[in-house]
C-alpha cells in the first residue's frame, strides 16, 4: 500500500491540464486525450479488462436481440466498477457551450452527459420524447435523449443525439461519454424506437460535410510515468505527424459479434511460432491490456516461460526471461505488425501502481478468458495502439494501422 501522501502526490498528477488543440493540416478536427489512471482501481487491471470483454460480449447479444444467459444477464443489469484507465477528451454541448470532460472509447457509440457536471439547458435543447440506456463493463446510465449542439474542438455539430442522464454509476470523475465505436452498437439503446440507430458524432460531422471523409484517427504514446498522458483524437482525416511510412487497411470482420465492433481478422505469431491462426477479434481504445484467446496464451506461456502472477493477475517473468523473449507479430489483411519485446510489457517504473513487485516484469498480454473460435478472439487494447497509429473508417469499413515513432521505443 502506499504512503497517503505518495497517494496524494500521485493523484494529484493525474489531473495536469490536457496540451493546447493542435490543428493538423489535413484534418478539421483535432481534439487531445488525456489519460488518467485511477491507481485504486489499477491493481485489478486485468479483472477489469475481463470484465469489460464479458460486458461487451452482452451488449453484442443485446444489439443482436439474442437471448441472454442468467450470467450475462447479471452482467448487464448490474454495474460494474470505474475503468482503471480512462482517457478524457473536453467536448462542448449546448450554445452558449457547457463543457464536458467525456470518456472517449471505440467500445462504445453513444455520446450522453451528466454522470458528473449536470446537463445545462440552452436555446439549442431539445428533448425528443425518447429514453436511451447503456450498459459497459465499466458501468451503465439511463436517461432521455435530447438533440443539442455538440462542439468538438473548433467544429460544432447541430442537431446530434445525446443521452442526458438521469441515472449512472461506475463513471465517478468523469461527465459521460463520447462514443467513437461504430454505428452498430447503438442499436436497442433507444427506446421505444429500439431498432433505430443513433448517428454517432463522427457521422453526424460527416452527414453534414464538416468533414470529408467518414474516419477517425487516433495515437496514444507509450508513457513511464503515472501522469496524465496525451492521446490525440482525429476527425475526418489522420495526423501525419502522428505516424511513419503508410496506413495500411483492413476490411472490418464479418465474423460475429466481433463486426459489431471495430472488429478485424488477424492472426498472431510469438517468434516463428503460430499461436493463433487466423480468426476475429476487435481493436478497444477502452482496453488496457492485449487479450488474447486462451489456447494462445497457453502457447505463449509455453515459449516465454511466464507464470501467473496472483497479486496482479498479470502474466510474469523473470528478468533472464524478459531477456530472451522474442517480438509478437500480428498479421491482418498481408501486413504484418510487429510488437517488441519492450512493447509486451507493463512499464517496470509503474510496476507497484498495480500491486507488482519491483524486480519482476510483468506482461501486458493476457488471457481473453475463452479459447479461439467464439468470434471475439482477441482484443486489441491501449497496450497495442500506444505502438501502432489507428485509423477507423466508418464509409470504408475499414481499420487502418501505421508504426509511430514509438513503435520500437524501449520506454518499458
Ligand atoms: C477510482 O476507482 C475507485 C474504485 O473503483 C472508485 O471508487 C473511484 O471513484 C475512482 N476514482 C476516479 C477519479 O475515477
Ligand atoms: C478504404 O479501405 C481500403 C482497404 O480496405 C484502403 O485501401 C483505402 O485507402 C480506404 N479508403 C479511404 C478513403 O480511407
Ligand atoms: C474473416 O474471417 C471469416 C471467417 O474465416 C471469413 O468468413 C471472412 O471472409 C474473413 N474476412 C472478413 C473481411 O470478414
Ligand atoms: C497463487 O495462489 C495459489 C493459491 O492461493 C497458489 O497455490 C499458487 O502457488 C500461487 N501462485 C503463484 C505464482 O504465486
């Protein structure tokens, strides 16, 4: 446990204000991300991811009108503690704007306001008549829906959907959600018109020719320290200064229920051994780890020698082992993405915000909880797209990746 001021020293590093709105040449929109990591909650990293894909996997059952079992039911209706690692964006809504400081995620498409800072009637609110509820692995909020002028950056949006709510839990120091996933996952939020979906931001801004092509963008960096980091978020085009050499795309899966998602097909290699042959899976901002299914991980664990470790649930090495392990490759549509040893684990400097022990190294690849083969194979976290540029095209059906400048960096 830690020393209430070291606590306190380190909580109050988690709010240092987000950098200045950086415009890029060839995107409209450009907002900053910041990231918060909640260390009461980061030392169940790894249950909190899990729960998170469980969540998920409801939701798509929910979205698919399927039937839920008891358990997922359960997972549904009941809330589920904070994120452990969260990023904000600052979004204003109304005119004049209150501003909201949103979680931002691809796990999740609809935007809604007033977990935190209540929602500020102006001129431009209009409520519809219709109720919106959501549930996430990390919490849930029912309310009513209203349209109102949502500004992101310098662009603002007339006329979006957005839940206000009257009821939230799991969202304590936050104001809501700016939902970037796709379309598709907005289906039965609404009600009573359950099958109607909701027009994200994203579309709205494009529906409306504020920016030119259906897309988002989006760099994280890898970081050492408990601070609040920048990611940056991009409407409409990408951030070159974000990334090196080309994007390259692959068509969403068509595989269920992971194409409810920004879900794609991939296969991933350790070293020159297959531990995973093709199949579908999804990229989440939202998730922390590198969750892979677990007849991979077994095959993983088997070349890298790595054992469970109970304090953190993360997978552990020894240093003689961090040193010989060898590259994961993640291949998707021919392209082949390399994630370096460094890259596969947590930061050593941060080792004892999660409850780890100084000497070990620990992993930030972990168990999906099922073997291959369900539709929803492997995740795609903060951890890979911290070293991969990722760009997600609504009018391609498509996600892109690009290697940054921080692709091979050894922060770790
Ligand atoms: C951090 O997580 C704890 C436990 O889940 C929660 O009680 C607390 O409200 C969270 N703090 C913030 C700032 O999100
Ligand atoms: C659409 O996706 C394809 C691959 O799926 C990619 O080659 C192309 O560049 C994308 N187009 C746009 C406008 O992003
Ligand atoms: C992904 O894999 C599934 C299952 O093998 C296959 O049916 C599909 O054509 C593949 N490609 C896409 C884009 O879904
Ligand atoms: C984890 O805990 C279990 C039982 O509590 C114990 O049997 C096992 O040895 C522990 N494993 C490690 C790696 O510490």
């Amino acid at each position: 446990m830690f020393p209430t001021t070291l606590l306190t020293a380190l909580l109050l590093a988690l709010f240092v204000a987000a950098k200045p709105i950086v415009q890029v040449r060839d995107s409209p929109v450009t907002l900053p991300l910041s990231r918060r990591v909640n260390i009461t909650s980061a030392q169940n990293l790894y249950q909190h991811d899990l729960n998170r894909v469980k969540a998920m996997k409801a939701r798509a059952k929910v979205v698919l009108g399927d039937e839920l079992t008891l358990e997922e039911a359960a997972i549904v209706n009941e809330p589920v503690d904070n994120q452990a690692v969260t990023y904000i964006a600052s979004v204003g809504v109304g005119s004049p704007a209150t501003t909201y400081q949103l979680l931002s995620g691809t796990g999740s498409s609809n935007t809604w306001v007033g977990a935190g800072r209540a929602y500020v009637r102006t001129s431009t609110s209009q409520q519809t008549g219709n109720s919106v509820a959501v549930s996430y692995g990390s919490g849930s909020f029912s309310g009513n829906e209203f349209t109102d002028t949502v500004t992101l950056a310098s662009l603002s949006i007339p006329g979006q959907s957005i839940g206000v709510a009257t009821r939230s839990s799991g969202f304590e120091g936050t104001d809501g959600i700016l939902g970037i996933g796709p379309v598709d996952l907005t289906r039965g939020t609404l009600s009573p018109a359950v099958n109607s979906l909701i027009p994200t931001v994203t579309d709205n801004l494009f529906s409306s020719g504020r920016i030119t092509s259906n897309e988002i963008g989006i760099s994280f960096e890898p970081t050492n320290t408990i601070e609040v980091e920048n990611g940056e978020l991009t409407w409409g085009g990408t951030d070159s200064s974000k990334f090196t050499g080309a994007i390259n795309f692959t068509p969403r899966t068509s595989t269920s229920p992971s194409s409810l998602f920004w879900g794609i097909n991939q296969s991933v290699r350790y070293g020159s051994t297959n531990i995973l042959g093709t199949t579908a899976g999804i990229v989440d901002t939202g998730t922390t780890l590198l969750l892979l299914a677990s007849n991979a991980i077994t095959l993983y664990q088997r070349a890298t020698g790595a054992v469970l470790d109970n304090n953190t649930g993360l997978l552990r090495l020894t240093p003689a082992q961090f040193a010989n392990l060898q590259s994961l490759f993640f291949t998707t549509n021919g392209v082949t993405y390399e994630l370096t040893a460094n890259a596969q684990i947590w930061p050593r400097a941060l080792n004892s915000a999660i409850g780890g022990n100084a000497n070990s190294v620990y992993l930030i690849v972990g168990d999906i909880g099922t073997p291959s083969g369900e539709g929803f194979d492997f995740v795609n976290g903060y951890a890979f797209l911290e070293r991969f540029y990722s760009v997600f095209d609504s009018a391609n059906g498509s996600v892109g990746f690009a290697t940054t400048p921080f692709t091979t960096a050894t922060t770790n």
